[in-house]
C-alpha cells in the first residue's frame, strides 16, 4: 500500500513539473458576445437603412436590442469608440466588419441613435481580422490558446478551445491551418504573435480525433485587432 501510495504521489509532481493536466476552461465572459456582420443592402433612408445586420457566431438566434430573438439583428451602425484607436482605424475595421471580414466582440444597445429610440447599434470592444485568405470560415467558431500544458510524450494537449457564445470547450493536440488558404509565413505568425505568445486566435473549423490526439481543421483564422 505504501509502495502504491509513493508511485501516486511521485506521478503526480512528475504532472505538475512537466504541466500535464487538465487546462481551466474559459470564463464565460472570455468567450460570448461575438458577432458576424454583413452590410444592409436595403435602399431606404438612412439609419432606418444602410447599417448591418448582425448575428451571434454558433447560435440560431440573436437577442436584439427590443429583446426578441431573431435571427439577425439589424443595427444602425457598429460603433467603435470603445477601443480608442485612430479615427482612421475604426473606419477601416467598421468597413471589414461590415464586409463580414471581422468578428465584433460587443453588445447590441438601444436607444444611441440621436432621435431615434427604436434602433440599436453594435457596440464593440474588440475586433478580430480575418486572414488575408478570402475562403469563407465553415464550421463552428472557437477561441483557440496556449493552455500551458508541456509534455514530454505525444499527443501534448496545448491548445485549449472555446466554442464561441456557448459553453463548450475542449483541449487539442494540434491545430492545422493549412487548409485555410492563408500564406505560410501568415500561418506562422498567427502561430506565433496570436497562439503561442499572444491573445490566441479566433478560428472557425472543427475537431478531428486521429489516434489518441484531437487536431484542430482551421477553414479560417482572426487576429485580434488593436486598439
């Protein structure tokens, strides 16, 4: 019992040296609120025409602003000032988001619109870029991070993923980004700046089991804007 009893204990510090275990999920806050847009293309007068319409990524409704769940949402415009870049900056990324080329991280508000009770606006507190790869993403959209874990076996869980807007969450052995079309110096600097040492990367894919590893099949992948 006692020779049991050492085995356990040796193997657990031999885990917490080498950092296998179990890696803590996401904060739900870390994780929700993050929208797709694409522009209105209604001709009526603006800004009862002309915003966005936006949706809630890996959900089939979205609450708007009057509190009904809907599909889409439609919004007077997305407003970005809570990120306190350039003026120039914003223009740039309201127009990508609009082009469905940025994910918004926010809150849809009501009541903003001067005169104009009745209509809600994308408020934003982050943006995520898409790669320069013009492949639309499939599959479901993850928040993918360093988890910490080091191995000195494989399969190595290191990559924790967060299904955006929901509270399912996973750990994977690899992420593959090859097949979103992005150059391959892109790919290694989403690595890089964004995986491994940044905020990590907003990819849309899904999770293929092979042997005993999970490997992440990115179809698309964001980077976290400034500001």
């Amino acid at each position: 019992m006692t020779s049991r009893a050492f085995v356990v204990g040796l193997l657990a510090c031999v885990l917490l040296l080498t950092g296998i275990g179990p890696a803590a999920s996401d904060p739900p806050r870390s994780v929700s609120s993050y929208y797709l847009a694409r522009a209105d293309p209604r001709l009526c007068p603006s800004p009862f025409c002309g915003g966005i319409w936006v949706r809630l990524v890996n959900r089939e409704k979205t609450t708007c602003g009057d509190g009904a769940a809907r599909s889409e949402c439609y919004a007077a415009m997305a407003d970005l000032r809570p990120m306190r870049n350039t003026e120039e900056a914003r223009a740039r990324l309201a127009e990508l988001i609009g082009e469905g080329r940025a994910l918004a991280r926010g809150n849809l508000v009501r009541g903003l619109v001067p005169g104009f009770p009745e209509l809600d606006v994308l408020v934003v507190s982050e943006v995520w870029t898409a790669s320069s790869s013009r492949v639309r993403p499939r599959g479901a959209f993850y928040r993918l991070r360093d988890n910490g874990v080091r191995c000195i076996t494989t399969p190595c869980f290191s990559t924790h993923a967060a299904v955006l807007n929901t509270g399912r969450h996973d750990d994977v052995s690899d992420v593959d980004l090859t097949r979103t079309g992005a150059p391959r110096k892109e790919q290694l600097g989403a690595r890089t700046r964004g995986l491994l040492t940044g905020a990590g990367l907003i990819s849309s894919g899904r999770v293929l089991r092979a042997g005993k590893g999970r490997t992440f099949i990115a179809t698309q992948f964001y980077a976290r804007a400034r500001g």
